[in-house]
C-alpha cells in the first residue's frame, strides 16, 4: 500500500506519548542518549514518504513509514556502526528507546525484509550493481605506489586528456545514475539545511575540496568460472567469469600499503565548513586514479548541484594534469592543485626567458624572475629581474608577462605558493578530515555488503549523520533547551 505522510510534528508528540505513558516508567532517558534524542528529535525527515510514494502500489500489505525506516537506519549508524540491520533489529528490542527514537513502538519493530524494501526503494532500478556480474577475467594487479603514502601511478596525462575531452563534449547531456535518489533527497532535505546554517560556507562562490579513499570490501576479489574448461583440463580459457561484486576490484591502498579489493570512494566536500562537511560522494573501481575519479564527480556534481555556485575547488598533487586545470576553468571554478613535478626541466618560450617547473620565469643568466604585481587591463602577471643582475641593458632590468590562459597549470590566476594561496589552500585538509570521520568513527568499511545499492545506502547514511552531528554541534545552547519540554513528560 502507499504510504502515510506522517508530518514531523505528530513524530515528535508520539515520541512524547511513548516516552509518557506507555513505556515511561520503563525507560530510563539517561544523559548519554540526550544528543541522539534530540538530534532526530529536530530532524524532520518526513519527506522522505513524498520522494518515495510512486514506488509503493496501491494495493498489498500496509506500508512501515518510510521516515522512521529511514530515521532507524541513521540510529543505527549512529549508536551502532558495525551491527548488520538482523543484529540491530534485536538491538531496538534490547534498547526500546532506540525503536521508539525511530518512530516504531517496542513490540512492533520491522523485519529485515522490510528494511531491503524501503532501501531497495532508494533505489530505482532493478541492477544492485552498475556492471554485470559477468565479466572477463582481470588483468593483473594495478602497479604500487612508489614512496609510502604515494598513490597507485594507475593513470597516465593521456587517458585524464581523453577522458577531460570526452567529459567536455557530452557535459550538457546528463545521465541518469541509480544514486541520483538518494542524491535528491540528500540536497533537499539535508544540504539545504546545513546550508541555511551556514555550514557550508558561502553559498554563492564555494570552497569545495576533492579527494578519494580506498574502501576495503574484502581481502581478495571473489569469482567464479562461468565454464568448465577447467574441469577438462583447459587452464587458461577466455570466457566470463561470474564476480559477486562487479564493481569492485583490486586497488593499491597507499596508506596502508598493500593491495585490497573493494571500491575507491571519490568525496567532494565543502572545504570551509567548520563541520567538514561532505557534498557529493561517487564509488568507483577500487583501480581507479582520483584524477580519473575527480573529472567524473566534478562533472556530475556540476549537473546535479543546485543550492549554489562552486568558486574554488582544492586538491593534492594527484590531481595535477593539465587536462584538470582545462576542465574546471571550462566550469568556471579556479582550481588549487599542489604541483606534482616529475620533471625538473625549464620550458622554452618563444624568447630567451624559460618557466621553471614551478611556473617562474627564469632571465637569460639563469635567475629565477621576482613577480611584479598584475596588471589588471591586460590580465597578464608580471614579472621582473633587477638591473643588477645584468641580464638587461635597461634602466629598469628585464621585464616578462605571464597569462593564466598561456597555461593553467603553471601561471594560476592566484600565484601557487603566494600567501592567498596558502591561506586558501590550508582549507583542502577539510576533506581529509571528512574521510577520516566516515571511515574511523562511523566505521564505513564495516558494511557487509555484496551490492553498490547498499555501499550507497551507507555512505549517503553516513553522510546524512555527519549533518545531523553539525546542526546539533552548532545549535547546542539552543537544542539542549528542549530538554525542559523533553524531560518533564517522562521525568
Ligand atoms: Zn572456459
Ligand atoms: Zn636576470
């Protein structure tokens, strides 16, 4: 059957009603389950019955509100990040303040089945994966990383190029992706909210800041044949095999050195939030480079971004390709990427100064050219060795002009290493931190899943949490007023 729209406010007085009469004397509301209480306490997530309706038919069984589903799967990651949905079932039963916090009564929770349901709703196509099972059988292992922390060199300039070009052509047209539900109802009802806090920073000329991060799903990639070649004694046939997670595979995890088979996972997040707050995540092949990663999320979350406009976007030197640089000036965003320099070669120009491989101008006798201030009316940086250094016959020493439109990467339109710059780019640590708060405190890598649907379910879960944790975190003084309404009915 279709839902019941259940407005926030008849949430909260059956929450109270709950906590009062019918279970009060039972329950102990101790100071530790404050924050959780009344963090879903403020949290309308109502709409999520609206977004859903047109999945649910008319007829059949009648439907478990799809808010206190939604609210239940959030206390879970909350309290319990490592709890399959079985386990937590019979944790609301154990700990009756947490199914009714979801909106359920004790002696009336859902079934597991009833929790595939509602997620494979957030769902909207058939695929609980993006590839088919049935694949050829991989290459080898990607290549390691050179220096400790230094990530998989598993792309070339080349394929970003290709893929920039590509990306380019076709940005207008915007695919459809089985996320984008989850994605809708992420902006609506949860960004939106940080936003109008002011969590987010400066709505109308962004700080955003990109990177990726490995997610271990298991140790090895698990397949079988799809033939029997084996069986007859043909050792190396070229059919399918059968893979239980198609789109994972095997990756180098730079951090912990060693190889791991699972997702990369490429965060895009609002760099000067206080709250490190994420925007827009993306799963891919655990093989894929975060420059490959960056160019596909920054295109998608170009399309499906609406409550505000990206002016910055910060990112390590991995993501240093100048096909990036041509892609995000093409969207309008000035990039901020750490050189990541192979080469220690000067560059010829078409006269007798050369750019170091850092962008500066080096004069005929080999020094390194001072900057000298921008002149605005013909939008070129100028620079400038002193008469001193002899490379000029001139009174005022030689002088040379650099363009951002020259090359992107090396003449910045904010000078790299500049103190703007610095100041700037310090923020990108934002995203590191973000990462971090998925993977340690809310355990992202505990998910037993098999499909991208429920990886997807987690990550956007947890990233739901994270909101929620920074509303509370900046409105404490006023939240923990509510404790004079909220105590008193079951005190
Ligand atoms: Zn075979
Ligand atoms: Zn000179």
């Amino acid at each position: 059957m279709k839902p019941t729209f259940i407005p926030h406010s008849d949430y909260q007085k059956s929450v109270l009603q709950q906590l009062r009469n019918d279970y009060g004397p039972g329950i102990v509301l101790i100071n530790k389950d404050w924050p959780l209480a009344v963090k879903f306490w403020m949290a309308d997530l109502s709409a999520i019955t609206t977004l859903l309706y047109e999945s649910y038919s008319d007829q059949g069984p009648e439907t478990r509100d799809p808010a206190s589903m939604l609210r239940s799967y959030l206390i879970c990651l909350m309290t319990n990040p490592e709890m399959g949905i079985t386990e937590w079932i019979n944790e609301m039963k154990r700990t009756p303040i947490y199914a009714i916090l979801s909106g359920f009564t004790p002696d009336d929770l859902p079934g597991v089945g009833t929790f595939y349901d509602f997620f494979s709703r957030l769902w909207p196509v058939v695929d609980k994966n993006l590839k088919p099972k049935s694949q050829r059988k991989r290459k080898g292992k990607p290549k390691k990383g050179k220096k400790k922390g230094e990530k998989a060199p598993t792309t070339t300039p080349g394929r970003v190029k290709r893929l920039v070009e590509w990306m380019m052509r076709h940005a207008d047209r915007k695919s459809a992706l089985p996320s984008d539900r989850l994605f809708n109802f992420f902006q609506s009802q949860i960004l939106s909210v940080s936003a109008d806090l002011g969590l987010l920073g400066d709505m109308s000329a962004l700080t955003v800041a990109g990177d990726g991060m490995p997610v271990v799903t298991s140790v090895y990639p698990r397949s079988k044949p799809s033939c029997d070649c084996r069986a007859r004694g043909i050792a190396d046939c070229n059919h399918f095999r059968i893979y239980s997670q198609p789109d994972c595979n095997s990756g180098w995890d730079s951090a912990r050195e060693k190889y791991f088979n699972g997702y990369h996972l490429y965060m895009i997040s609002a760099a000067n939030s206080k709250h490190d707050l994420p925007l827009y995540p993306r799963l891919h092949p655990a093989s894929r480079h975060d420059a490959v990663s960056l160019v596909v999320g920054a295109v998608e979350f170009k399309q499906r971004f609406t409550l505000g406009a990206v002016d910055k976007i910060l990112l390590d030197a991995a993501h240093d390709a100048e096909a990036i640089y041509r892609l995000l000036d093409h969207q309008n965003i000035e990039p901020f990427i750490d050189l990541n320099n192979r080469s220690k070669k000067n560059t010829a120009t078409d006269s007798d100064i050369r750019i170091s491989p850092t962008g500066i101008p080096i004069c005929p006798k080999g020094k390194e050219m001072k900057p000298n201030g921008f002149d605005k009316s013909q939008n070129r940086r100028k620079w400038r060795c002193s008469p001193s250094c002899g490379c000029s016959s001139t009174k005022y020493g030689r002088t040379y002009h650099t363009h951002s439109s020259d090359n992107l990467r090396l003449f910045p339109k904010t000078v790299r290493g500049s103190d703007k710059w610095k100041l700037i780019y310090k923020r990108r640590s934002s995203i590191e931190r973000s990462n971090k708060r998925e993977k340690i405190d809310y355990k992202l890598e505990s998910g037993r899943h098999r499909s991208t649907m429920m990886w997807n379910m987690r990550i956007f879960g947890i990233m739901i949490c994270q909101h929620i944790d920074a509303w509370y975190v900046s409105q404490k003084d006023e939240w923990d007023k509510l404790k004079s309404t909220i105590y008193p009915a079951i005190a």
